[in-house]
C-alpha cells in the first residue's frame, strides 16, 4: 500500500484530495494546523484503518515515521479574507513549510507535489496566461504575501529538484469551487451564495468587466492526481479556461437562486487581477486531461451544499483568532 502525506488536510481542496487517495487505494497522512481548515471536512475518515491525522504546523519541523511515497503540499490560507489576517503565516507556510517538506521529501526519497496557484501571475498583462508567462506581481502589495510565498514556493522546489535531484512537481491551480468551501471566506462564488441565501443584494466590486475562470473541484482532484504519477517536473495550469465577467456571473448566480436581489456596486480591492484564464493546453498535452464539468452542473451541485448547511452558518462571520499568528 503506497502512503502519501496530504497537508492542509481539513482544508476545502486538501480533504477532497484525502478522499480521492484513500478511493484509490492508498494510505493517507492527513496534516493541518485547523487555522483555516475545519475536521468536519475529513471526520468521516477518521473511522478507517488506512487514514491517519496529524495536527500541525508544517511551518515547523515535520516528522513522519517510517516510509512516504509522495507528499502533497497543500497548507496555506487561500482566501484573501485569510492571508490579509494573517499575512506572516502565510509567507511562512509557503517559504519555511515548504522548505520543511521538501527536506522531509528528500530523507524519505518520496516524490513530492506543491499547490502553486493562478495568482503568480499578478494582473497578467498576457491572455490567456501560459505556464512560460512570468507574471505582473506587485511584491509589496496587501495580496504580496500570497503571491510571492507560492512563487518562492516554485523556486525553492525547483531548486531541490535540480540541486538535490528530487521529484517534484508543480501544480498551477486556478479558481477552483464546489462543496466544501467556507461560506463566509471572501472568495467569489461563496460571498455571492451567501448573499442570495441571505436575501441581501450581490456585491460586485469594480464594474464587473474582470474575469474568472472557475474548476469544479473533481476535475481540479483528476488533473492533480495525474500530475503527481506523471513524468512531468514543469509547472503545470490545471483550471477550467471559460472565462465569464464576475458581472455575468452575478447574474448567473441570481437565476440559479431563484432570488430577485440586485447587483451593487463597489470599489476594486487594490492588485485585485482583471483577467483570469488558463492556457490548458499542456495538461491536455501531457496529462490527457481536461475538465469534465460545466459550469451548470457544478454550480447546482455547490449551491445545494450550500443550502444544506445550519443557518447558523449562514449568517456567522469568520471567528477564528489569528491574533497569535500574526505575533510570530
């Protein structure tokens, strides 16, 4: 039985990640510090003999006994209502938890896979982005800290990888939705639920014209897992590439709902990008892969997650303390 290691565990793509590797038949180490994740989303395999949860913070020494196959690197706050409140831990996570994986790789000769992420490409001046597109990055900006802690990332990885001969690979992930996701996060697809859910009127921040291109989370999951058993050592953009405005998507939203709420108006968070479209073509490429479902379809599904949940979530603001992470 292969074992892997799976951090940010608890997380909305990191416990669909456990999922899919315990369906396929391998032994799953689960670790999350629960900072931003919560074990609701993996509590229904703590009762099976072949998963395991360790609850850590990969910024810190990580330890795990005996062999390791692979490694998936997928602790780090994703949300910019997260990284904003706790921007240290997030350079963290990405600099000093990657280099503390990559190292664990290295003593267990294990092939190890990180979640690298559309936005190292900033506000790309280039359309739709490549994985050869360098990127339009303000380094100083409030969204830096997440943008340069996944661009360390790929370069301390590729470093191992030539340096130390380690396999790795790079997985570039674009918007990427479905159950699972905090409803109160600050991310497109969750606000706006919550707000047609709510009764309140749909925020659009700028006038709508940026665009973004969003991945139901099962295909996201199948471009992963075959990136990690192929070949390839190169980053790769796994995403949906149908682009629509967040204008549009408002809309869209609010016929799904049901709702009659407006769209209101607001000012464009700063480095906030205008464009947001993978170029595909190497996963399709290299990986054979390509998203399987629309956008319809995956919307129905997550809206009725949503609607599932207590109402008390619904109407609850983020409450976690972060005040000690930013301290440190």
């Amino acid at each position: 039985m292969k074992k892997i290691l799976i951090t940010g565990a608890a997380g909305f793509l990191g416990s669909h990640l456990c999922d899919r590797f315990i369906k396929e038949g391998y032994r799953v180490i689960g670790m999350d510090n629960l900072i931003t994740g919560d074990l609701k989303n993996i509590e229904h395999l703590f009762k099976l003999k072949n998963f395991e949860f360790y609850h850590h913070d990969v910024s810190k020494f990580v330890s795990v006994p005996g062999k390791l196959d692979y490694i998936l690197h997928f602790a780090s706050p994703a949300s910019p209502i997260d990284y904003l409140k706790i921007p240290i831990q997030t350079l963290k996570v990405g600099a000093l938890g990657t280099h503390n994986l990559l190292g664990l790789a290295k003593s267990k000769n294990a092939r190890i896979l990180i979640a690298s992420t559309s936005e190292i490409y900033g506000d790309p001046l280039v359309h739709p982005q490549t994985e050869e597109y360098y990127g339009n990055v303000n380094t100083i900006g409030p969204r830096g800290v997440y943008d340069e802690a996944k661009r360390f990332m790929e370069s301390i990885t590729m470093a191992y990888n030539r340096f130390h001969g380690l396999e790795t690979r790079i997985v570039r992930i674009f918007n990427t939705y479905g159950p699972r996701m905090r409803l109160n996060d600050g991310r497109v697809i969750p606000a706006f639920i919550g707000q047609a859910l709510r009764g309140e009127d749909l925020t659009v921040f700028g006038d709508g014209s940026q665009t973004r291109s969003f991945c139901y989370v099962d295909d996201q999951v199948e471009g992963i897992y075959r990136l990690l058993l192929s070949d390839y050592d190169m980053p790769v953009n796994i995403g949906n590439p149908h682009e629509i405005t967040i204008r549009d998507f408002a809309e869209e939203i609010v016929k799904l709902t049901g709702t009659d709420q407006k769209v209101i108006y607001k000012p464009l968070p700063k480095d906030d990008p205008m464009q947001r479209q993978p170029d595909i073509s190497k996963a399709k490429e290299i990986l054979g892969w390509e998203p399987q479902v629309s956008r319809e379809d995956g919307m129905k599904v997550t809206y009725e997650y949503f609607k599932s949940l207590p109402e008390d979530e619904l109407y609850k603001k983020e409450h976690k303390d972060f005040t000690e992470y930013n301290r440190s």
